[in-house]
C-alpha cells in the first residue's frame, strides 16, 4: 500500500483558518504539499475578516518544515480570487490541487428567512467555489492536470431543518461536479465532492457534546487526501465523520413505460411505487442516460 504523497504539488485551500479546513492545509503540507491557506477571517455568519487566523495556520505549518503563504480574499470577490491564484503561480509556478472548504451559516427555518440570509449563504458556498474554480481552470487545463474538491454536505444531499439556503447551496455543488468532472476529463482534471461530518465552529451548537467529541475534523481529512491525491477517482461524493466513510450517489431507476394518453396522470398515480422502485436503479454516467432510458422504453413499447 503506497503513502499517499503530495511532493511538490501546490494547493490552496480556502475557509482554512480553522476547523476542518485548517485541518486539510495541516495535513496536505506535512504530506509534501505547498499550501495556500485562505481564510477571510469572519465570524460563522460571514461578518467581519482578518487574516490573522490564515496566518497562525501558516506559521505552523512552517514551524513543522512546510512552505505556506497566507491569503485573505473573500472567496464571493472574483478579482481578489484571481489574485490568490496568481500568488500562487507566482510563488510556486503552479496550481495542482483546490479544495473549496470556505463557508457559512445563517440558519432559520424557511418561513422566517431574510432572503438576503438565502443569497448570501449561496454566494458563498455556491459561487465562492465557482470563483475558486474558474480561476484555477485554466491553468489546470494547460498543465493538463488537477484536483478540485467540492464540500457538500449531508444537508444538502438529505436536507435539514433550518438549513434550506445551506442544503440549496451544497447539493447545487454536487450539480457543479457532475459536469465539470465531464469537461475536465481530457485534460487529467478529477473533480470529487466531500461531504462532511465534522464538529466545527459552523456545528457546536447543532450536537451534543458527547457527539460533537467523536466528530473530531481530523477524521474528514483521510478523505480529503483521497480526493485529492493523483490516484483519486472523479465524480465521486465521498462521505466522512468520525472515522466512518460512505459514498452517496444520484441514481436514476428502471422506471415504467405509460406513453401518453389521457389517463396517463391517473395511471402514473396508480403505479408510482413501481416507478420509485429502487431494484435495478444505476447511477449514470451522464445526464443523457436519462432520455436514453426513456426514448428506449418508448420505442420498445413501439415494437
């Protein structure tokens, strides 16, 4: 079994000031990475920022023989994302690894939620990565190599009370992937998500203590790793809390052919549970295998 070794990559991780993504920065430099540490140094709600928390992972990861630069930009601010990317080309020459970690909370059941809550929440998990992303494709593309890591999470997969704006943002990461693992496959690009169980600044007030003490983030980062090292798979939505990794997935089932009649609304009614049947479902490898199926049973029932 051969170590999983980061020698002479360059990553930048984002939201790494503290909690799972510091973590992550911890861990891929004592690996042989050299790591942006991004961190615009807010509260868990987004107010506020100082680069005084990426700096303190920085001088660690120095202390322990690593090289590491600190950066502040607000993943939600293209220009100062640009920026960052180019901190890293210029310091180092290159971009093989993005782990998009950075985010931020502003629960409140839905009937009580500002939408100004809904579309902050967005732009930060949603087009923080897609900034972050967007500035490391090109380069990625013309070396002809990278790793992105998207973090959704089981909220956005299974949904959460209170969460709507969080669970919108982190399943539309999982949508993200799906296409840019297509686009990128050509030029040696995976694109994976992670999906997190971790006790956090962002979850100490949504578990108990007993719970919240086997969640250390430290267990997420084995997955992380994986996702993000040159062996990793792409299109993947890899699990991970307290030591347990599962992988989930976006499957599509057999379905039934009814054609289109008028009672077609009454007759779907009367075999829905055969249409969400999950014997024989698969996971397809693109979006098209949906009309493939459907236009197959079409011209089958044809026949």
């Amino acid at each position: 079994m051969s170590k999983l070794d980061f020698t002479g990559r360059v990553a930048i991780v984002t939201g790494a000031g503290g909690g799972l993504g510091k973590q992550h920065a911890l861990a891929l430099a004592r690996r042989g990475a050299k790591v942006v540490v991004n961190d615009l140094g807010g509260a868990v709600d987004g107010a506020g920022g100082s680069v005084t928390a990426a700096q303190a992972v920085v001088d660690e990861i120095r202390a322990a023989g690593g090289e590491a630069i600190a950066n502040g930009a607000s993943v939600t601010d293209f220009a100062a994302v640009e920026a960052m990317v180019q901190q890293a080309i210029d310091a180092w020459g290159r971009v093989d690894i993005l782990v998009n970690n950075a985010g931020i909370l502003r629960d409140k059941s839905f009937s009580k939620m500002e939408l100004a809550d809904f579309r902050l929440v967005v732009d930060v998990h949603l087009m923080g990565a897609v900034n972050c992303t967007k500035a490391v494709w090109p380069h990625m593309n013309a070396q002809k190599y990278g790793r992105i890591v998207m973090t959704t999470s089981s909220s956005g997969l299974y949904g959460n009370f209170g969460q709507s704006n969080y669970g919108a943002a982190k399943l539309a990461l999982v949508g993200l992937m799906q296409t840019l693992s297509l686009e990128g496959a050509k030029n040696n690009i995976h694109v994976n998500c992670l999906a997190p169980t971790a006790a956090t600044r962002m979850t100490e007030g949504l578990m108990p203590p007993e719970v919240l003490a086997a969640l250390k983030p430290e267990a997420v980062v084995p997955a992380m790793l994986v996702l993000a090292a040159e062996s990793a798979p792409t299109r993947t939505i890899l699990c991970a809390g307290a030591g347990t990794y599962e992988a989930a997935h976006i499957t599509l089932t057999e379905g039934v052919h009814l054609g289109l009649t008028e009672d077609t609304p009454e007759r779907l009614a009367a075999r829905l549970a055969e249409v969400t049947d999950r014997h024989g479902e698969q996971v397809p490898q693109s979006g098209a295998a949906q009309g493939t199926n459907e236009v197959g049973k079409a011209l089958a029932a044809q026949r």
